[in-house]
C-alpha cells in the first residue's frame, strides 16, 4: 500500500504524490467528489507516477483520492483517502499608491471574478483570517481617512461561482502629506550578451531608482527582485542567454516610493552581426536575380549563419537562400523612398531595425559616358560629371555578361558585392586591359554608401545591437549600358 499521500490544489488542478511502495510496478489511483472513496464507487486512473497532476477540475470543488499500487501479485489495499479543495488564484497586478492620508489599491481584472474582496491590516502578513475586509471593492479603490507616516498592508480576492479566490501577494504603502512621486515612464530594456541595459527618463524630484526583476512575467516590487539606487542606463550582468527578464522600475523620494513602470522585458543574446546590402533599380528588367541579400551571423567573420530570423525590407519578407548563405529579395524602392531594414531572430525574438532613404540622383547626373565598343586588348575609361546631388554617396561600377552574371569585377577574387566604388568626386574610371575576353555585355553604374563593395565594417549606417561592424548599404542602379568586346 502506498504511504505519504497528498493532494496539493492549484488552478483547476490536483497533484497528487505518495512514496514508492517496494516491489510495486505501477499505481492506480481512484477519486471522487465525495468522501468515502473506494476502488468501488471511485474513478479510477490506471498506471499514475508520482506526482501525478490531474487537471480539467472545476475551482471551488473538492475532491477526494485514494492510490492502490501493483504488482504480479496483485492490487494492494488503498491508502488513506485525502483531500483537495480548489480555490480561484490570487488576483495580480496588484497596486498600493499612497496619497494624503489615503492610499489607492489596483489590480488587474480576472476572467469570471464578480466581485473583489480587499483585506488590510497595519501590520505585515495580512490574511483573510486577520486582515479588516473591504467588501465589494472596485479597482482603482480608494481607502480614506488613513493616518500618515504608518504602513498599510493589503492583500486582495476575487469572488466568482467557484467562491472566494485565495488572496493576492501583499502589497503596501505609507500615507503621506506630500505624494511620492510618479512612476517612471518610458522604460526601455535592451539585450546584450548576457546582459540587460534598462533606460527610464528621469522623474522630477525624484532621489532615487529601484528596479524590480524576475524571470516571470507580472513583476512586481513584492514579486521581484529588487535593485536598489540603480541610475538610468543601468546594466544588469550575468544574465543566461536566451531567458527572459522581465523589469519594472520606481521613483523614490523622501515622500515615498512611487508605484511601478510598465513592465519591460528582454532577452539577453549573443549580438548577431548583420550586413545588408539594399540595392534598386530605376526602370527596366532585373538581370541581378536579387536587389537586396542581407548576411546575419554569429561573428564578424560569417563563419556560422544565422538562418532561421525573418528578414524584412519595407514590410516585404527576405527568404533565406541556402545556396548563398544570405537571405535574398526584390523589393521595389523609388528614387528618394525610405528604407526599413528589420531583422527579429526567431529563437530569443530580438529585434534589429535601420532605416535609410534611398538615393533620389537623376539618371543623367550619374550615369557614365563609355564607347559602344573597345578592344579586349586595350583600357577603356568611363567619364562623369559630378554633381552636389551625389554628396553622401560613391559611384558603383560593373559588367554583367549576357545571362546576367556579374563578370567584372569577380566577386569572389575583388570584391565582396561585385561592384567597383568610385568616388564621387572623381571624373573617371578605367577598366584595364584584358579585363573580359570578346563578347556582348552590360556595364551597369550607380550610386550607393560608401563601402558597398566590401561592405566594410564601419562603413555603412549603423543597426543598433547588432556587433560592431555591421551596417546597412544603401545603392541605387540607374544604367545598363550595352557594350561589345572585340
């Protein structure tokens, strides 16, 4: 027979343990709503462990549990029958804000509460038990008529079919003549590597700052833990990578200590590195196959892909090109048009956004001069005439072949995006001799950030979190001009 029967109640559930009886090779265990359960007139659930959590149960009710154990031999005579009686949980969110010889109690609504019952107390460890009830009570309630300088303690409960709910964690405030001050507001919490940077603006007459923390939502000064003094920006170390952590933050001053922020939360990462090359044309046919490929990686070297984050550009999804290793798209961009790069990793859900406005130079500002055909043998040179609308940008040169294949410069041997920078205060550019043998092609020109041929670190517009290093180059491809090498 199996000893040290429980059943333990919880929100719409019973778990029910016992110790493991020698030579037994599973467990029965029979319940019921009404005392007296046997293996007769219970309901049995055949081959439990424990603990065994029964759910799908009605708050309110209580039921009554007996375990049998097994063997070759056969069943054995039940244990002590015990019972659990399950109650509503607690309401949360629960608030205490002090005023002028009054305090301000809140909390969140629960689903299938009809009313709330508040219980306070002037010392700590108030219960239904010990506790002065306020029946009936509405959120945000008012309590008047308090003495200033002494702490009150509260605890709240909901009341619906399944009866009164068990109360709510212990909350408190101190009356006083001057009000605390308000909480902060604009809480922002960023991920790091193992770290959380938390950021508030400042609260007028505010002294101090605590934050609270936990790793379970609904945070709260009696909940968490508490960070005394902590100054904005303040950095938490230590943290576990891909676990979240949830934040509120308080004012403090002489008059007391304000209720808390809104809840924040992150989770701590490994900084992905980004590299983001987002290119347009202006008019025409695409011979690319790709106008934007974003690179996301663990380090600075792209030794190990990131593949699973969703990559946007202006709202319109990026698919991941295994083959490239990159994620790829066509997206549409108007001359002049704003440009949002958004990256969220799928595992922790941290999100990575830049934005830039695409380079709005007419066509004929920046499009080059070259003959219609020059010998293989011998340079050929490309003309422009510069122009204060390219400011900010660098010209970009290439030749593409007749299927739409980027020949010059080579991509994998120069240069990283097989494009050519030119600066723009620059007239000219030659190809050298024997760059491409005979046959029809296009030189392609444009306009884009400085750096987009090797998409070199620190050169592009920064994305916010991500490693140092990465950035986002803008380019905008304005001429396919036909060329044969003879």
């Amino acid at each position: 027979m199996p000893v040290g029967v429980t059943a333990t109640p919880g929100n719409g559930q019973v778990t029910i343990a016992w110790t493991a009886a020698t030579d037994a090779t599973s467990y029965n265990i029979y319940w019921s709503t009404s005392p007296g359960v046997t293996p007769a007139n219970g309901t049995k659930i055949t081959g439990a462990s424990s603990p065994y959590v029964q759910t799908g149960l009605i708050n309110g009710t209580t039921y009554y549990y007996i375990v049998t154990s097994v063997n070759s031999h056969g069943e054995s005579t039940p244990s002590p029958e015990v019972s659990a009686t399950l109650v509503l949980p607690g309401p949360t969110g629960v608030t205490a804000a002090p005023g002028n010889g009054q305090v301000t109690i809140a909390w969140t609504a629960m689903a299938d509460a009809t009313l709330y019952n508040i219980y306070w107390s002037t010392a700590p460890g108030v219960t239904p038990a010990n506790g002065t009830k306020i029946t009936g009570a509405v959120s945000p309630y008012v309590q008047t008529g308090l003495n200033n300088g002494t702490t009150y303690y509260y605890v709240v409960t909901a009341v619906g079919g399944a009866g009164e709910s068990a109360p709510s964690s212990e909350v408190s405030a101190i009356p006083s003549a001057a009000p605390a001050p308000p909480a902060p507001a604009e809480v922002i919490a960023t991920p790091g590597n193992t770290q959380v940077t938390i950021v508030w603006t400042a609260v007028t007459d505010a002294t101090s700052y605590n934050i609270y923390w936990s790793t379970i939502p609904g945070v709260t000064p009696v909940n968490g833990t508490k960070i005394a003094g902590a100054a904005s920006p303040y950095v938490q170390f230590g943290l576990i990578n891909n676990t979240a952590y949830y934040y509120v933050v308080t004012a403090v001053n002489a008059n007391g200590e304000s209720t808390p922020s809104s809840e924040v939360s992150a989770i701590p990462s490994v900084n992905p590195f980004i590299r983001a090359t987002v290119l347009s044309l202006t008019g025409g046919a695409n011979p690319f196959g790709w106008l934007q490929q974003v690179s996301i990686c663990t380090d600075s070297s792209c030794s190990a892909a990131i593949t699973d984050a969703l990559v946007t550009i202006n709202e319109n999804i990026l698919p991941y090109n295994s083959a490239k290793g990159q994620y790829q798209g066509n997206v549409v961009i108007a001359p002049g048009a704003q440009i949002n790069l958004r990256v969220t990793l799928a595992l922790v859900g941290n999100i990575y956004t830049s934005s830039a406005t695409q380079f709005a130079a007419s066509a004929s500002t920046i499009a080059p001069v070259i003959a219609p055909t020059w010998l293989h043998t011998s340079a050929i040179q490309m003309n422009w005439t510069t122009s204060a609308s390219t400011a900010g940008g660098t010209y970009m040169v290439g030749i593409i072949n007749s299927g739409g294949t980027i020949v010059y410069p080579s991509p994998a041997a120069l240069v990283r995006n097989g494009v050519f920078e030119v600066p723009t205060d620059a007239t000219t550019f030659t190809i050298p001799a024997n760059s491409l043998t005979p046959g029809s092609y296009q030189v392609f020109s444009g306009i884009a950030t400085p750096g987009i041929s090797m998409n070199a670190s620190g050169t592009g517009i920064p994305i916010p979190g991500a490693l140092p290093g990465s950035g986002l180059w803008v380019g905008r491809v304005v001429a396919f001009i036909p060329v044969s090498v003879l």
